[in-house]
C-alpha cells in the first residue's frame, strides 16, 4: 500500500492542512476504528467529539469546522468528496486481472469484440452481439443476441443480458442481475393470462451501475431506460417501459412499476415500491419503505405508504403509536360530554 | 416486420372497423407515442381526450365506446386482449435460434432430452433428469438430479433447478431464478438452529411463467405448488409448502411464507408480503406493499399493513396524514370540556 | 426408506413412549396430511383436536401433553427438536452425488483445493483461492480471487463470490446469491455520483446459511460480516459493513443497510427493512415488514413501520381501520361543545 504525507494528501485534494503535514497516510478508516497511519473524516458535525478520542493520524474535515485539535485537519471543502478521492488515492479501484479472451468462453462468429477485452471462462456472447473496447465480462455472464455493450464496462459472474439490449459506456451490472427479461404483461381474458410480446429492450446509459440480484424488465412498446449516472443497490426490481433520469440513486429491494417516468438526481431509499404510470420529478427524495401511488413534484421529500410530504408524515407516523391513548381520549370526551349534556337537561326538567 | 390493413386485423381479433378500413398497421404503441403505421388501445375511458391528439393510424376501443373519431376506429369486445392478439399477429413471440444440444453443454448419461430441444452452452442436466421436446434451456441453467421437465418450456440463462422439481409444459422461468432451495426450516434448541430436511419439492404447473431472480422454496413435508397458468413477476419469494392456486398473478417482490394456501385468480400487487400458514380464497386483489396476517375470503379486495377491506383502508390510510390535527382536536376539546366543568362548578361555588 | 419402531425412534431423541412401542416409522407428515407409518407432531397445543383426527401412526407431544390419545404418542421436551432429530434419522440430510474435480470445472493453478471436494462443471476458482476439505461446489458457481472457503461448505449452482471474501465452515450458500458485490457507496459532488472504493470484504462465518438470490455486500473500510450460525432466507440485501451478531434468524427478503450492528439470537420477520448505522439488541425479535429507524434494546419484541414495542403496536397498527370513525367522533364532539358553549353565552346574553 502506498504511503502519503498529509501535505501531499491535502494537495491533491486541494485542501489546507492544521498541524502536522507530514504524519504517514497510508490507508482509511472511520473515527472510531482509525488507528495509526489512516485518515479519517468527519462528515457530520454531531460526531465532532470523536475528534478528541480518535486515534486517526488526520480527519478530514469541512471548511467551517475549524476546533483546536489535536490531530492533524485537513480542512476541505466537501470532506465526504476528498474522502473519496483519498481512497482513490491510497487504494485505487478494484484491480482486474487481464485474462483476453478465454478459450473457454464461447463467442459467436457474427458478435464483434472490441480491443483489449478479458472475457472470462463460460461467457456467452451471443450472435450479432457487440462489445466495445477495454470490458471485463466476468464467468458465467450471458451476453444475448444483437445486445450492444459499450467501453470500460465490468459485468460480474452470471449477469444475464436478454437480446438487443443496449449498455452504454463505463456500465457496470454486478453478479447474478437480470437485464432485459419479458415485462410483467398479460391481457386476461375468460380467465386466462395471455402473453404479451414484449418488444421494446432495455437500455442503460453510461455511467450506470446495477446492483447485484437486480431485474430489469424490457419494455413492452417502448424502450425501459435507466438514465446517465444512475446507481441501483441490490436487488432492485424495475418494471417494463419504466424511465429512470440521470444521476439518481436507487437503493437496494427498491421495486417501480411499468411506464413510470423519473426525473434526475432522485434519491429512493430501501425497499421503497412506487406504482406505474407516475411521473416522479426531479431531485426527490423518497424515504425507505414508502409507498408512492401518486404524481411526485420536483425537490419534494416524502415518505410513508402511501407515501406523503416528509414533514407531515414523520410527525403523522410516529403519532400512530398514540392511536389508543387518542381512541380512549375521544371515549372519555363523549362521556363527559354526554354527562355535560344530561346535567343541563336534568336541571332543565328539575326547572320545570 | 409484416404489415396488414385495419380490415385484417379487425377480422383476426373478430372486430368492426369504423373509418378507413384500408389504413396499414405494421405495429403497435401506446396513444401519446403512436405514429404513421401504429395501432393503439383505448383501455381505459379517461384516456379518451387522448383519441383527438394521437398519431396512431387506428385505435382498439371497447364495445360501448362509439365516438365521432378522425382516427379510425377497432371495436373490440376486450380492447387489451385484442391489443395482445394484434401484437402476436405483427411481432409474434420471442424468437430463439434453433441451436440443438451444444457440445459445450454437460448432459448426464441418464438424463433423457426429448426430441427438437435446444441445450446451449454451459448447461448442466444432471442425472436422471428427464427433458421434454422442443425445450430451450439457455446458457448457465443447472437442471437438478431426478428433475422433470415437460414440452415446450423455456428455461433461461443461469436459472437454478434443484434436484427432483417437477416442471409442467410450456413452462417459461426467467433468469437467475432459482426453484426448489431448501426451505427456511430449523428447530432452535439450546440456542442453536439444527437445519430440518427439507423433504417435499417444487412442483409448477403447466403455462406457468417465473419472473427473475426469484426463489421458490422447496417444502419440509409436501410440496410446494404453483398451480397452471399463473404468473409470477420478478424477484419473488415463495415459502417452502405453500400452494398458489391456478391462474394468479404475483407481481414483483411480493413474498409468501409457508404453508400458505391461495385460490384461483388471485392478483397480487408488487412488495406484497403474506405470512405462512393462511388460507387465501379465490379471486382475492391485495393491493401492493400490503401485509396480510389473517386468513382472506373469496373476492375480497384488500390492502394496508394489516391488510385491511379496500374501502375501508382506503379511507383510513388516507387520513394518517390528519393525524397530527386530530390530536390537536382532541387537546383542545379536553381543555374546552375542562373550561365548561370548571365553570359549572365555579357556577355552584358561587350558589353556595 | 428406512423403517423404525417408536420405541428405536424414541430412544434416538430421548423421548417417551405412550401406547404402542412397536408401531412402525418410515416418514414425517403434518397431522391433517399424516399417513399409515407417518409420525407427525404437536408443537402448539391450539391444534391438539387433530390429535382425535389425525391418521398418523405416532405423534410427538410436549411434557406437559398429556392426553388420552388414541394414537400413540412420543413424549419430547422439545418436540419441534424430536421432530428434526426424527426427520434427521429417516431422511438424512441431502445426499450430493461423488463427483470429485470435474474436468469442466476451471481452477487456477494457484488456487488450492482440499481433500474430498467435488467441483462441478463450469466452476470457476480463481487465483489464490482456497477451498477446504469436503466442499461441494455446484455448476456455475464463481469462487473469486483470494476467497477462502473453509471445509465442509455447499455452495449451490450459479452463486458468485467475490474476491478475498471469507467463508467459514459447513457454511451453505444457495443458488444465484451473490457474497461481496462493492457496497453502495458514493460521493456526490456536483450532481456525479463518485464510487468509493470498497476495500472491506465479507466473512461468512462457521454454520451459516444463506437464502437463494441473497446480495451481501463488501464493506468500505471494514468487512461485512455472518457470524456463527446464523440463518438467511432467499433474496435478503445486507450493506456494506453490516455486522449480523451469531445465531440469528432473517427471514426472505429482509433488507439491512450499511454499518448496523445486531446482537445475537435476533429473529427479523420476512421483508423487514433496517436502516444503516443502527445498533440492535441481542435476542431482538423484529416482525413482518417492520421498519426499523432507532436503535433497539435487548430482548425487545418491536413491528411496523416505524417500528414500535409489539404490544403497543399489535394494539396501535389495529385501530388504524378505526381512523374515519375517530374523525367523526372528533366533529361530532366539536360540534357538541358549540352547541353546549353557545347554549352557555345564549343564556348569558339572555340574562343580561
């Protein structure tokens, strides 16, 4: 692993070192679990007491937290962003072992492979099928007929690829996703489910990354997209002619319905379900678990199934729990009142 | 791609034609993306305004929909099963190349293929396993010991069969799915949780479709059963035992724990999550994300977790967002009966 | 099959005899579906009518059981124990066929496989991967770079594990799951999302079974880890740097976040979701769906969504179908107290 002074961190960062520049950086660690020679950050100020006790060699911190520490600061600008790039830095991306093309994978004659490609043992790379230059795709990893992968991409073990999809550039999909299987379609009739033809596909845009168990269905007309820049977790479910925009961020067991439209930079928590057919503006935020069953304007925050704006709902959900104390309240009120209510006319009729 | 005039669709999905009955359609697209060629549909009457504005050279409307149209008009009985069969007509269904046994496929010495199959590259069919004619496994999937495929299935790439599940004819099981793992069974004793054989197995039923990545637990004691016809979405979870009637549809990422008996035509909505050992009737709706924790009759229409009456829930879901203000209400009713109390007995301290 | 007396049966689970000792045991049923030489059990009393039904040839009951049954019994402290003890006895656990190291099967010369492993076809053991004694490894599966897999271990068709990820012994991981995919992590900066690399892994500790279709993720900084015993349903989603304390129980399609920390002997309902940096007790009982957003304390029994203590929950998630007559009540009360207040100043004005 390599080792960096603080300075020379701070420099490539483009931030300002508070105390010593030249302690050893040579890895990265959280606050409490840092110990000599890792860099630690402080992206939340309610942590700053960790400060004292962390055995971190340096924290990165932001611009206006400056304290009188102990420990070496390096002072930047978005302390999680330069955190990043540190790691980038010290430890650099995941490696890949440069294998060509093994003679154990089976590449159709008609698919054309770009250059400097390693394609893995028991890789199918189906007819009329293309791949662009420099992909890694991993063993086991079915690439269908007339599919288009772009360069840079990594596709993991046992990703399936359905036919003529479209994979942009520096995609990555991780192991054991599903791309371009049928839409969820059938017209029922006397009872039956009949099949629909799906003959829309799938596209991902570059910059993309899937991730692992995901599946992704293809359109039924049209084309199901996933926009420029858009990350998905784990075992995500996304229905047929669905349009997810750019730069958004899809946490695992999210699951959207078909022909649902999403604006760009959305972020959609855990196991979040959102029906077809809804237009999501841009840069929402939608909490974990919610239901979303209705249009979502632009920079609205909701949460809660169904799902409603976020300040009303998280006082709305967590008063759920004082649903018996309110019910007996309204019994004890209806008596009072009954009583109330008697003793005036029992005074009544005594007046009588 | 074939193109037919609107007189011949309408005469293949036994409708009339009002317009020009001459129009060429070569394929199909929803009203507000139709163009030059496209047939659309009229499922749903508040999509009618719609009619004015689309591009679409036909457009499938219901029986009781007769409107003075520019566009012509398909009048079909059931306009989304006339859809399907249109786009069947023009498009037909998935393609798949004739490929027969790859030998970079590994079948078993007493495994049986039935006549006209394609086995691609990667295959496993274990021993003993029996596969019917004209099915297409593609590459990656493992066909277990002892399991029984019918005719006319369609299994997908890196789908998992474990050993002796029982799979009926025209069959279609989507990739990364796996059928017949063990079930979740242990007896926690002392602390420790001692795996329980996991006997039963997996038995879908003719004209059954498995969406992606889903998992279909084999059962302890009996089977567990998806009976013929119905469909289930991607990545769903089925309980070891449970038994779903024929002709359902499970959407996406709904979850049924074991031991669960459900009827005929069930729909079930994405994220739905059922506990084991409930009886669910027949034709029962659950609306998506709900969570159903007691036994459900026939028709019902449910939803909420608890999953409750549609009309019901639908009102009492609704109104969790006034939770806050109906709090309030009641705080300022007790105050206000405190105030009429107090008064009345300050009333009779003064008659005193 | 193999044939036992309820005496032989007894005497393996230290059990007691009521009635005939000589009747004949081959297999295990449920009460309602037992048969002819069928043993069943009884491990909650609600169900203790079918023992008058029941066709079984024995039944397993608790100590404090004690009827005049007709059907002979079995006496066990813990008869769901005797029951899998039984279940063990009859059916073994599941048999994997000898295959030994398949020529089909890709190893890296500088991998290292221990004695007695059968490796399938088209596995995939990367470079410097271990593997230990007795492992059975199925078509398909992927064994990273660096992995180290202990003895004993089963590892089902088509699963993926990335590199250096740790697995302990008699670990079982189903078909399709994917161990060590990078975590979901990334810095925003100026609306990119930038990938942090994630240069923690995962460890699968000794006895732990993971579900079909799981995604576990590799930690950023440190690892994700099962510990010892722990059991996983199918398509459950764990975060990066998750630690699952020993001996736990997750039900299919639970979703955990990043950073959490649970006890041991916690039971986590199907499709629970726990958000990230959490601390969960030890021996936490969580149900169906849940939502957990707080830290949770030893020995707590909590559901909904959020999550609250059972008790309070089991009452407050039930009256939500009570909400539109509580609202009514709220109006008819406020009117009632109109009526009451402007009776009041009426009379007043009338007195002046």
């Amino acid at each position: 692993m390599p080792t960096k002074t603080l300075e020379e961190v701070a420099r490539y960062v483009n931030g300002r070192v508070f105390g010593d520049p030249n302690v050893k950086i040579s890895s990265a660690a959280t606050l409490n679990k840092a110990g000599d020679g890792d860099i630690s950050f402080l992206a939340n100020l309610k942590y700053e007491k960790q400060l004292r006790t962390t055995k971190a060699s340096a924290v990165i911190v932001g611009k206006d937290t400056i304290t009188d520490s102990k420990v070496p600061l390096l002072v930047a600008e978005d302390p999680y962003f330069a955190f990043m790039q540190i790691m980038v830095l010290l430890h650099g991306h995941r490696k890949h072992k440069k294998v060509g093309i093994s003679r154990l994978a089976y590449i159709s004659d008609s698919a054309k492979i770009g250059a400097d490609c390693d394609i893995h043992n028991f890789v199918t790379v189906a007819d009329d099928a293309r791949v662009g230059d420099r992909c890694i795709i991993y063993p086991g990893a079915y690439i269908g007929e007339g599919v288009n992968v772009g360069n840079d991409c990594i596709i993991y073990p046992n990703v399936t690829i359905y036919d003529n999809c479209k994979i942009g550039n520096r995609v990555i999909i991780n192991a054991n996703s599903a791309i371009g299987e049928d839409g969820f379609g059938f017209a029922s009739h006397n009872g039956l489910h009949h099949k629909i033809p799906q003959i829309g596909s799938v596209i991902l845009e570059d910059d993309v990354e899937i991730g692992a168990c995901c599946g992704i269905e293809r359109g039924t007309l049209g084309d199901t997209i996933i926009e420029k820049g858009t990350k998905l977790g784990d075992l995500v479910a996304i229905g047929h002619g669905t349009r997810i925009g750019p730069h958004c961020l899809l946490v695992a067991q999210v699951g959207i319905s078909g022909s649902t439209i999403m604006g760009h930079h959305c972020i959609v928590g855990g196991q979040v379900g959102i029906t077809g057919h809804l237009t999501i503006g841009n840069s929402v935020m939608i909490g974990a678990q919610a239901g979303v069953i209705n249009n979502v304007g632009d920079n609205k925050v909701i949460f809660g199934s169904p799902a409603i704006d976020a300040k009303i709902a998280r006082r709305a959900y967590s008063m759920l729990k004082n649903l018996p104390d309110m019910r007996k309240s309204i019994h004890d009120l209806e008596k009072q009142i009954a009583e109330l209510e008697q003793k005036k006319s029992t005074k009544k009729k005594k007046a009588k």
